[in-house]
C-alpha cells in the first residue's frame, strides 16, 4: 500500500499492491488494521455504489452532523475526475480543493475525512464505490453549486451532464458566508 | 432490498434496490443496521476484489478458526456462477451446496457464513468483490479440489482456468473423511 498525503490535513491518496497472475488480478481493497494504522477510522458503516454515463457530474454534496460522512472513495470501471473541498469550520486550509485522477486500471482511491464537501466528473462511462463513515440521512445532505465562482474548479469539461437536484445547488459565498472575504 | 433464503441456514441472496436516472444508477452495497436486522454479522474487516478472465474458476476454497471468513460476495462487472458448500460440522445440511448466478446487472449478493467452502467461475470477464468478517491468514486457508467427485457440482462450463495452487487442492473426503458415508 502506498500512501500519499495532500497539502490537505487528513486528506490522502491510497494506491494498494496488486497482484496478476494468468487468471487476472486480485487486490485487498480495505484492511481494518492497515487502514487504521493509516489513520482512517474505525469503522465504515455503509457502502454505495454507483454508474454514471461519460460526462456526468455528480457534487458537490456534504453531509452534516449528526450524520457527517467520512469516505473512501474509488472507482471499479473507467475514470473520474475526484474532487474534495475542506470546509471544516476549523481548518486552516478550509475553503481549499485537491483533485485525484481516479482510475480503476491504478485501483488508487482517496480518504476524505467528514467535513469536506465532495464531488466528480466521469470522464469515461465509471463505476464508482465508496464506503461512508456514517449511514445516509437526506435531511442532513447538502452541497455548493459545482461550477462556484469563489472555488473555481477546473473539471477539464464543458458542458457535464448534471441530476436537478445538484444544478440548484447554492454557492459556496451563500453557505458559508465567513469563506470568501 | 430483497431477501432470498436458500434450504441451507444462514446463507442467503440479497437483491438491493437499484436507483436509475439520466445520469446512470445508484445503490446501497452495504447498510449495515440493515444488513444487521437481516441477519449478518456487526462487521466486516476487509475488502477484496478480483478480476477474472472468462473461464476463470477460483475455489473452493475456506478459512479456518480463529481466522474463519464469512463473505458478503457480489460483482461489480460481469457474471459469474457462484458455489458454497455447507462444511460446518454441526449443520444439518453439511456437504450440500447452493449456486448464485451474480450478476453485475442484478447488482444481486449472496452470504456466506463462516464455514463453508466458497468459489466461483466467471461466464464473463468479471469484476468480483467481498466483504470479509475476518482479515486473511494464507496459513489457515484451505479448500476442495473443484471437480471433487462427492460434490459433483455443475459449473456449467468444460475446462475452466485453475491456478496452480488450486489445482493441488484435496478432495471432500480426504479433508473431511466423516462427509462421505
Ligand atoms: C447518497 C444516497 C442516495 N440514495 C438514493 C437517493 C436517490 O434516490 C438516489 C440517488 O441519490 P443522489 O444523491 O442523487 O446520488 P449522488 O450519486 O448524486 O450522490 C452522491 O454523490 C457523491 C458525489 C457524494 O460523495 C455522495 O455522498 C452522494 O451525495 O439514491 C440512497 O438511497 N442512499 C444514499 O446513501
Ligand atoms: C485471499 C487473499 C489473497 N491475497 C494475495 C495472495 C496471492 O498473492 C494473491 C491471490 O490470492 P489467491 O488466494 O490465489 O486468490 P483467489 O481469488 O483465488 O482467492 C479467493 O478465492 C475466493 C473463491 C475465496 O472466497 C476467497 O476467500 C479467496 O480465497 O492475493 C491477499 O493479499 N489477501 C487476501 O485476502
């Protein structure tokens, strides 16, 4: 497993060793003791799943407390475009993103702890797989408009294909007044 | 999310429900108070996925106390015909078997208890993954040859793709002599 940290506190990248052989290949995709060894948490309480269509935008969602969620997050088929925005009140890189290329043939993935305001673009047709900290309450879910002025985020796209939902999502400047001076 | 139970205890089919839009799909792989309300285990330490060409057979293979695995098996890209066999000493059905045809399209799993020997061949090329109730030994690994004559499982194709290691496994009744009366 090779570990490779952000300029982001507690944000990392995780590429784990895989092995081939004639049939085709098999890796350990989590490991409690290693990962925890790593400073992830102790327990992942729910997995989703899902496929998105090449173009597709998903984010940027968060989810608050109570029900704040820790992922782990990767992709099974094709690629994405990962992105992670720290908006934990206390952080001194708060407002701050990191993007990760990731790709199912690398099977690298990234932890990013609760806080964080989340999304990704499908550059190829994607499976996507991430395991939550914490189980899903729609009431605690919410998120900043994808294309935020104030982030300003390069997704490398033009036009991404993006549910209602996320499209009336707020600026960054709206949620959290105190980020842009 | 759909629950099938099969003639052997504890080892049943679960066929979440699949969330479709324009964007492609969505699904919840693992809930756990849900999957604890069903029945299975309060945790899963571990994570594998393996990719398998067509014709691959892996299996049947077991893991043995203080290491025994139970398995919430699925795949993720593909279809492969799934087999366990019941080798807990006290089950009423010790030495039966039951197939799972997985189907990535289904998004349908099977699990496993401790116990049992598991594997699996792929129609397709295919994307397998597992959640584990304990982290892998290779010392107390074992298995079954997987043309074992007792079991006479159908895999439904001629000349699967066995590893080396797999092709040295031992039949049912050398490894459990009290099987076969
Ligand atoms: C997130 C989620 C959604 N659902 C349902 C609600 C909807 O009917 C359907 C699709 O939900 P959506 O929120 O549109 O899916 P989505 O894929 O756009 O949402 C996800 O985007 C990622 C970028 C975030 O990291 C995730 O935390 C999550 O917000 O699935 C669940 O049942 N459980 C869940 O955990
Ligand atoms: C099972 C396993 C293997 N490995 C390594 C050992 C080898 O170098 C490589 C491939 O291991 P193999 O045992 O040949 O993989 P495999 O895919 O044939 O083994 C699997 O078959 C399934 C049918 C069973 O349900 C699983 O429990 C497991 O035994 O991966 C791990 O690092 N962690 C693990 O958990």
């Amino acid at each position: 497993m090779q570990v490779r940290k952000t300029a982001i506190e507690g944000l990392i990248e995780l590429i784990p060793r895989v092995f081939e052989d004639e049939r085709g290949h098999f890796f350990e995709s989590y490991n409690k003791p290693l990962f925890v060894s790593l400073g992830l948490p102790m327990e992942f309480v729910q997995d989703n799943q899902s496929f998105s269509v090449k173009g597709v935008l998903r984010g940027l969602h968060m989810q608050h407390e109570p029900f704040a969620q820790g992922k782990l997050v990767r992709v099974m088929s094709g690629q994405v475009l990962d992105v992670a925005v720290d908006l934990r009140p206390d952080s001194p890189t708060f407002g701050q993103y990191e993007t990760f290329l990731l790709d199912a043939k690398l099977a690298n993935m990234a932890y990013i702890p609760e806080g964080f305001a989340h999304g990704f673009v499908a550059l190829e047709d994607s499976v996507f797989s991430y395991k939550c900290t914490n189980i899903y309450h729609k009431a605690s879910e919410s998120g900043i408009i994808w294309n935020d002025p104030d982030l300003n985020i390069n997704w490398g796209i033009a036009n991404p294909i993006v549910s209602e939902k996320d499209q009336e999502l707020k600026p960054l400047r709206e949620v959290f007044p105190q980020a842009v001076v």
